[in-house]
C-alpha cells in the first residue's frame, strides 16, 4: 500500500463541491476513499462527480444544509446504514462576513454561528458514536483568523476560533476512543469566490487587487487549494497516526512574518 493511502476508508466533506473542499474531494478520492459530500446545494456537482468516477474514484453527493441538527443527523445516519463505518470527517463547509463589531449585524452574527459553529458541531456529534466504534479522524477547516484575529472580519474570525476550540476539547476528550481530532488554519487561498469577489466589487481594477490580495501574504502569492487539500491528506491518513490536538497553518508565513 502506498504512503498516505486512503483505500477502504469512508470520508465525509462537507461543502466539498468547491474551492478547498472540492480540492479535498478529489484529493482523497484520488487516493482511494469512498468521499460523501455535503452540500447545501447540489445543482452543479454532476461534473465533479463524473469526472471522479472516469478516474476510478468513489463519491456520492448529499444535498444537506449543515447548520440543521436533524437534516445532518439524518444523511450520516444513511451513509452509516450503506458503509457501517466513518473513517473521516472533513467539517470545511463555511461563509464569510466582513465587518466589525459595529456594523455586524445581530443577524450575521447567528448566521456565521449556525454554519461555521453549529455546522461542525452538528456534524461531529452525529459522527462520533459511530466513530467511537473503531477510531477516527476529524479535521475541522479553521483560519488564521481564528489565531491571530483579521481587520474588519469581526463575527468571522469569532467563529473560527470557536473551531479551534472545538478541535482542541474533542481531540482531549476522545482520545481515549482512537479519534483523532486536528485543524487546518488557511490564510487568503486563491479560489473561484475570490476571482468571484474581486470581480464583482472591483471590476476596473482587477489585477490591481487581486496583486495586493497576493502581497499580503508574506510569500508573496496566495495558497492554492491543492495545498490546502495535501495538508489535509496527510493530516488524516494513518502517517500521521501519532498527531491529534493540533493546529496547522497554512498560511504564507502571515502569522509569524507579518500578523498584519
């Protein structure tokens, strides 16, 4: 078997259909595991999952809003009944806001907590029973702006570092159990949404922003969702079977180089 071999294991992404979690999806479909997407909408996803099964991959989208307990219990259950087991949680589904405490609304905040907070939560706890069984992996999408806080990114950054927290109470409470729970702290990743934001709110000065977007990184670019998704691999394969607890930036050197 090859190093950081995913075959026979069942992983769970939520919103893998796009950016970094459609980057994961391929990623560990392309190393052998039988990956389950969750996705709010699923309208676009029959490309991505033609294009994984004419490369000999396992996937099965399921349409699924992460922030209602009983929708999400309700799709694991079914996966559980079709695999038995869950090898693999990826929690990567997540929105944005920008703003301050100031002009943070009382509604943005409960809706950057119901999926970037209660999302994870709802999916670790209907998978850890199930996982208890037999171990696992949990690997929680977080930022760096849960450690070290963004400008203007108010409600946002709060909930990324509720995921830290909750990576760092799940992986001390089951560990005992096998799981195995880490994060994964991306800087500014240059995905679709990004071309998507700059257009819309910067259509005469596209490459301009998009320069600065990249400066900001002290590595002088953005990251690249493969990057984001090769982490990820090695995070939950059984290589990296001795590490739980623990934060991984991704991040250009921003944290340590620049913290601007």
């Amino acid at each position: 078997m090859s190093e950081f071999s995913l075959k026979g294991k069942t992983a769970i992404v939520t919103g893998g259909a796009s950016g970094i979690g459609r980057a994961i999806t391929e990623k560990f479909a392309s190393k052998g595991a039988y990956v389950h997407i969750l996705e709010l909408n699923i309208d676009n996803t029959e490309e991505l999952v033609s294009d994984i099964e004419s490369k000999g991959g396992e996937i099965k989208v399921h349409k699924c809003n992460v922030a209602n307990f009983d929708e999400v219990k309700s799709v694991v259950d079914n996966i559980i009944e079709e695999v038995k087991n869950i090898d693999i949680l990826v929690n990567n589904a997540g929105i944005a806001h920008v703003g301050n405490l100031g002009n943070t609304a009382e509604a943005d905040l409960d809706r950057l907590y119901n999926v970037n907070i209660k999302g994870a939560f709802n999916c670790m706890h209907s998978c850890i029973d199930n996982m208890k069984s037999k171990g696992g992996v949990i690997l929680n999408m977080a930022s760096i702006a849960g450690s070290v806080g963004i400008k203007d990114r108010f409600a946002y950054s709060m909930t990324k570092g509720a995921v830290l927290a909750m990576t760092y109470s799940v992986a001390k409470d089951y560990i005992d159990d096998g799981i195995r729970c880490n994060s994964i702290s991306p800087a500014r990743i240059h995905t679709p949404f990004v071309d998507g934001f700059v257009r819309k709110n910067y259509p005469d000065k596209v490459d301009e922003v998009f320069d600065k977007l990249a400066k900001t990184q002290p590595i002088g670019r953005m990251g690249k969702p493969e990057e984001v998704a090769n982490l990820a691999l090695f995070i939950c394969s059984d290589e990296a079977g001795f590490i739980t607890g623990t934060d991984y930036p991704i991040d250009g050197g921003f944290i340590r180089l620049n913290g601007d």
